[in-house]
C-alpha cells in the first residue's frame, strides 16, 4: 500500500462546479497534512495546511479525519485558472527530520 | 515574503561535464531540501539540509553532491550525470527541520543531459 494515495484523475469539471479530492494515508501517527498546487512545468506551490478541526480559504475547504485516515479537498465554483495538479503531502513523523510524501497528485481540468 | 530563488532556470550539460545548482532563501528558514520531479510524477526527495549540516541523503548517487555554505544557500553540483537524470530540480526551505512545517519551493532548474 502507498504511503499517501490520491485519485489520479483527471477530473474535467464544467466552470462553477463543485470538485472534492480524496487522499488516505497509511500511518497512523503522522501529525501535518498539506495540500500544495502544481501548474504544468512549474513548482508544487502550497494551497493549505489541513488541520484537524478543517479549515476554510475562500473557494477552498480542507478536512482531516485521523479516525479514517483520510483528507480531504473540496473547491467551489471552480474557475478555469484552478486547472492543475493538486498534491496531498504528509509528513513522516518517524524520523525527526522535515520529509514529507507526497501522493501522486489528481489533476483537475475545468472547462468554460 | 516566502521566496526561494533558483539558477539556473535551465540547463543542458553533457555527460562529462560538471555544473552546479544555485538556491537561496531570505525567510530565516533554517532547513532547505534538494528534490527531483519527473514528468506527471510527484518530487522525490534527494537531501535534507537542518541547520547547515546534511540530515538525510536518501541514497542518492555521488554524481550528485550538495552543498550548504550558509543558512540561506544550497548548491547541488553535478559531475558526470547520465540522461536518466535529465528533469525538474526543485530546491524548497522551512522554517524548521524538525518535521511538520510547510515547505516552500523554488521554481526549479529544468537539467537535460545530452
């Protein structure tokens, strides 16, 4: 089983949908959870921090069920600029180190 | 400002020559990671830098050799690199090495080896 495991998609969603992405992750103990965004050819640039009791920025809602093992991302009303690869990343909390994992990412492709 | 800058931007190098790869961060971040990316897979991470010393090497081959001169540097030099090693180089920093911090990345330095 992977450490962190995300549908790769891709998701093609019409403009103003409503998109959720799942990821579940493997060890129990781990403690951060972060989705990043990543553009074709550029770098993975962190969207949020996904802490335990869900937040919340603008369009953008992350939940964590640790019980589940499980994170979530959903967007609303999607915008033709959210087209792009979207990275679960979990830290490893066995080492005292900053690794992190990452899925393998979900693409998403909003359309007009 | 969460700034990490890279240069290159791109490179093509051949198999025998020797280059380097330039990060630096001004945020007070105090550890600093090398990555590699491959086309439609995730960064694989390759060193971790905690507070100037070398952390993890995740058994990456000696043609590749980091370097931390200070807190807000990090170089990674290539000597006699094979075309499999051509992809995205992602530099990235946070503020701790400690685990459990957001890690923020450079735009990367594109390497292809002809």
């Amino acid at each position: 089983r992977k450490e962190v495991e995300q549908d790769p998609g891709p998701f093609n969603v019409p403009e103003g949908a409503t998109v959720a992405f799942n990821c579940t992750y493997s060890n129990s103990a781990s403690q951060s959870f972060f989705w990043y965004r990543q553009d074709c050819r550029k770098e993975p640039k962190l969207l949020m921090s996904v802490y335990s009791s869900g937040n919340e920025d603008g369009r953008f809602t992350a939940q964590l069920n640790r019980a589940s093992q499980y994170i979530s991302l959903l967007i609303r009303d999607s915008k033709l600029s959210d087209s792009a690869t979207y990275l679960c990343v979990v830290n490893t909390p066995t080492s005292n180190t900053g690794k992190l994992i990452f899925g393998q990412g979900t693409t998403l492709q909003v359309k007009p | 400002d969460t700034e990490v800058t890279q240069t290159p931007k791109h490179l093509v190098m051949g198999m025998t020559n020797k280059k380097s790869l330039k990060c630096e961060q001004h945020m007070g971040h105090r550890a600093m990671y090398w990555y590699k990316q491959k086309a439609k897979k995730p960064p694989e991470l390759m060193f971790v830098y905690s507070y100037e010393k070398l952390s993890i090497n995740e058994s990456v081959p000696s043609r590749f050799s980091p370097e931390c001169p200070n807190s807000s540097l990090l170089n990674l030099h290539l000597h006699a690199l094979q075309p499999e090693d051509s992809a995205l180089y992602l530099c990235a920093s946070s503020l701790s090495g400690t685990g459990g911090t957001e890690q923020y990345f450079g735009p990367g330095t594109r390497l292809t080896v002809t």
